[in-house]
C-alpha cells in the first residue's frame, strides 16, 4: 500500500510574496501579523503597505498572535465551491482576534451546528501541503 | 477671486441648469435564453431604448458599457461601440459590481454636465445562465473573496452574505423569517411584472422549510442567474427637445457613492457597512435637496435578502435593527407605505445588476408600470451595492425637473 500523502484538493491560497513572512510563520505553527512600525498597530490581511489612515509605511514586524478570540460571526456551510467539499459541512467564521484584528477562518473540531457568535476560539493549525499549513480555530474547552 | 474648490452644490446647480434625464429605456426578454450570446442582448436592449426614445442610433454621442461575465474584455466600451457600430465623443466602461448601473447614470450625467457627450446610450447585457463556463462559474462563487486569505477557508460569495445575514440577525435579534419575508414580497412583484424569470407561487414555509446552502440563507434568499439585457439613455431636456424625442425626460436629482471595505476581512462592523450606505444616500439627497421623507419608490440591490434589510436601514428609511420587521410586516409590497423593487428585484425578476431597478423606475415616474404601478410617484430613489454590501451609489429620479 503507498503510504503517500492524500493530495490536498481544496483551494490554496493564490500567493503574494509581500505576504511570505505570514505562511512561513504558519508553517511553523506560529501566527504572525504584521505590525506597522509607522503606527505600532496590527492588521490583517497581510499586504505590502499599511492600510492605517495617513500611513504609507511598508516596513513591517511581524508579531506573534496569542491565537485566542472570538466568533464575530459564522456561517455553516452546507455546500462548498468546488467539488471537493462535496458531501461536507463546515464553518467559515470570522473571528475576532485579542490582538484586535479579524480573520477569515473555519471553526474546526467540533460539531458545526454548535458555533455560536461570541464563542471562544484558539487557533490550531492544519498542515494542507508540504507548502501551506492553515491557521483554522477550535472552541476553547 | 480666489478659485472655488466644486462641492455637491456645483453639481445640483449643474442638473438644475442642465435638466439630465432618461429618455429612454429597452429590457429584452429575461430568463434562459439559449443562443444568443452577450453582445446580441447588448444590441437588443440598446435597439430597445433608442426605439423607446424615438432617437436615430447617430444622435448617440456617449457609451457607457460595464462588463460581461461570459465574454470578458479589457475594453467593453468600445469594443460594444465598435460591434454597434456607434463612433462615441465619450466612453466608459463602469465595472464597480452591483453598483454599476446606478452609477452608469451619474458617470453620464458628470460626460454631459463636462460637455464630453450629449446622448449617452447606457447598457448591459450578459448571457450569464446560457454562456457561462464551469470555470466562469467558480469564478464568479469566489469573486467576492480575498483569493489568499478567505476563499481557501470555503467561504463562497453567498456565504460572505450569509456571514453577514448572521451577524445582523443577531444584532437586531431578528429571525430568518424577517429574510425570507423580501424574497416572498420579491415574487409577489415578479408575478405581476411580465417580463419576469421566476414567478411561480413562493410562501414563507416554503422558504423556511428549504435546505440552508449558508446559514441562515437558502436558496430563496439568493438572487436568480438569468439571461438578458437593459438599456437606458440620458440626455438634456434641450437636447430631447432640439431631436423632437417622444418621451419627457426622468429627470436625475441626486447622486452619490460610499465605501465600506473589498473583503469582509476588512469589515469592523455593521456600523461601517451602515455608513458607507448613509454616505452614498446623503450625498444623492443632499444633491437633490431633499429627505428620504420625498421618495414615493424605492429600489434596493436585492442580490441576497440581507442588503435589502441593510439598505433599508442605512438610508434611514426605516429605523436600525427594524428593516426585518418591516418587511414581515409585508410593508414592501408595491400597495404598502414602503413600495420597494416593484419589478420582482434580482431575487424574482432577473439578476443584471440594478440595470432592471433603474428601468422599472423611469416606469413607475412615467406611469408606465401596469399592474405594478405605484400610485402617482414623483420622486424614485434607486441604490446599488458592488461587493458583500461593500461598495454602494445611489441616485434619485423625478418626473419633474430640479428646481
């Protein structure tokens, strides 16, 4: 029997390499975000110039989130845009981090029906590919 | 004198002096249409309009176009003017999603008040259901969604809606019923407009008895996928007089824009969806010095039954967190106090951006609206949204010129 690894046959993330830091950070099971050094503040998505007002900084740290927050809002999808969700139902949520930034993300381990807004989640990362290890969130037990 | 820096002021004093309007409006027919590709609808609503104007295809100096989803191009504008064989003083292609056919008229009216054109043919048409590609297709469930940081987690164009639907649920403690209310009012419209897609009886139960495809949203709550074009014409009063056209003008009053976000990633909360709205809403009543207290009709960008509720609040037609008991309350149906989307709106009649809104608008100001037509309007307000409630233009319409 191949002991090969099962292909990962939902989407991947369509790359920009401004946003490297952030998925080499996941990779190592780490979640990064970029820090404005003109403003000091967070912010998420990752991008190649802060999008604070009056800033046009490009130079960025990148910080360590606590990967504690809370459900802002939440659906349960019961279908997903390719074929490869066929059959399953899963949570797209957004989450509102500590650090006071949002994520797009699902809600993973545990029972879809179950999320509720204001629920509180930690980060867990789910390793897809050799290349790209996801940041997804589980309710806090 | 030291130069003045244009304001909103400028531009009513503009409209006012100019008396822009809509002299003419064409809608083909709407549904699955196999075989007639995205540039035939263009000609054939375009061949609509100028017949409904009573103008000659040359009297049109201006070509507003906005984009395909089946036959894409760098430059639709011209690439239509070219396939009609139209030679434009001025063209443009407006491609801001759901809020492009509101803003085709304000980009028109800002060609003519600049002296760029005096007849500007204003026109989409798509063989979205017929034409589009499995790719296409895919393409157009993910649109909506950051491509690196929210569609790899699933999230679909419904479900950032939905997402959206969830949360306004929750802050307004409202029920799913207070959604699938708009869709049922939406076919109630569609039923009594011809030239309409879905018009099969739909209820509440069947609604809240339906699959969820994105909680709290099913099906019903998403707008329809159809086939077909639409075509409206601005010109001057002076100009619509100077070529003996049939039609008196629909006049434009107002007009406005306002930002929220691109990717809900970037949304911080309901309030700044609320005030992207308003912004885009004050800015078309400050233009045409009025309140929403003067709208008699009212169309709202209808592509998911949320945005109608978000609208409805953020123009302040009915207060914060009570759009959803309103519309239970059946107060959009076309005989209530609210008459809203009379044409069936994207979730009944056909889905081309809010170019259907704008026609059944000049409709009901001409009195043209058949079995639909609300009693004696005089002031329409029409509001488009591109993106998941991101980007947002109103205009407002009268039968009477600025004044």
């Amino acid at each position: 029997m191949s002991e090969e690894k099962i292909e990962y046959a939902k989407p991947l993330p369509d790359f920009r390499p401004e946003t490297k830091p952030f998925w080499e950070g996941t990779k190592q099971h780490k979640l990064l975000l970029p820090k404005c050094k003109d403003t000091g503040k967070v912010f998420f998505y990752p991008r190649a110039i802060s999008p604070f007002p009056g800033s046009v900084n490009m130079d960025f740290d990148w910080v360590e989130s606590t990967g504690k927050g809370k459900v802002w809002t939440y659906s349960v999808h019961y279908m997903g845009p390719t074929k490869a969700y066929k059959g399953e139902t899963y949570v797209v949520a957004m989450v509102e981090l500590e650090d006071g930034v949002k994520m797009m993300s699902n809600i993973v381990d545990c029972d879809p029906e179950s999320v509720t807004i204001g629920m509180e989640v930690e980060v867990v990362f789910e390793d897809a590919t050799e290349e790209v290890t996801f940041a997804k969130f589980k309710p806090v037990q | 004198m030291s130069a003045q820096i244009p304001n909103i002021e400028d531009t009513r004093e503009l409209l006012k002096k100019n008396q822009i309007g809509i002299v003419g409006v064409g809608e083909t027919e709407q549904g699955k249409i196999p075989g007639k590709s995205s540039f035939h609808f263009l000609s054939e609503a375009s061949k609509l309009a100028i017949e409904d104007a009573g103008l000659n295809k040359s009297d049109v100096d201006g070509v507003i176009t906005a984009f395909s989803l089946v036959e894409e191009t760098f430059m639709h504008c011209t690439t239509f003017a070219d396939y009609i064989g139209i030679n434009p003083k001025y063209f443009e292609s407006v491609a801001i999603g759901g809020a492009t056919a509101v803003w085709m008229t304000a980009a028109a009216a800002m060609a003519i008040n600049s002296g760029q054109a005096e007849v500007v043919l204003c026109v989409r048409g798509d063989n979205t259901l017929s034409g589009i590609s499995s790719t296409g297709m895919i393409a157009l469930i993910r649109e909506m969604c950051h491509g690196e940081f929210e569609y790899p987690f699933g999230l679909t164009t419904p479900g950032g809606y939905a997402l959206m639907a969830q949360r306004y649920l929750h802050e307004s403690q409202g029920k799913r019923e207070h959604l699938a209310s708009v869709a049922v009012t939406m076919r109630q419209h569609a039923q009594m407009k011809e030239n309409a897609m879905n018009k099969d009886d739909l209820t509440m139960d069947d609604i809240m008895g339906a699959r969820l495809l994105a909680s709290p949203l099913t099906k019903f709550d998403c707008s329809i996928i159809s086939d077909g074009g639409a075509a409206f014409i601005v010109t001057t009063a002076a100009k619509a007089k100077e070529l003996g056209l049939k039609r008196d003008p629909i006049y434009l009053h107002g007009m406005g824009q306002g930002f929220s976000h691109q990717y809900l990633t970037s949304c911080e909360d309901l309030d700044q969806i609320y005030g992207a709205i308003q912004k885009s809403g004050d800015k078309a009543f400050k233009t045409a010095g009025m309140s929403n207290q003067n709208v008699d009709i009212t169309f709202l960008y209808d592509c998911f039954t949320i945005t109608t509720l978000l609208e409805l609040e953020g123009l302040g037609i009915v207060p914060r967190g009570q759009a959803g008991a309103a519309a239970l309350e059946g107060r959009l149906h076309k005989d209530a106090d609210i008459p809203l989307n009379t044409n069936g709106g994207l979730l009944s009649q056909a889905h081309l951006g809010a170019m259907h809104h704008v026609v059944e608008a000049v409709l009901q100001l001409r009195g043209e609206a058949g079995d639909r037509q609300v009693k004696d309007p005089n002031v329409a307000l029409v509001h488009g949204n591109g993106g998941i409630v991101s980007a947002h233009s109103t205009i407002l319409l009268g039968n009477e010129p600025l004044s």
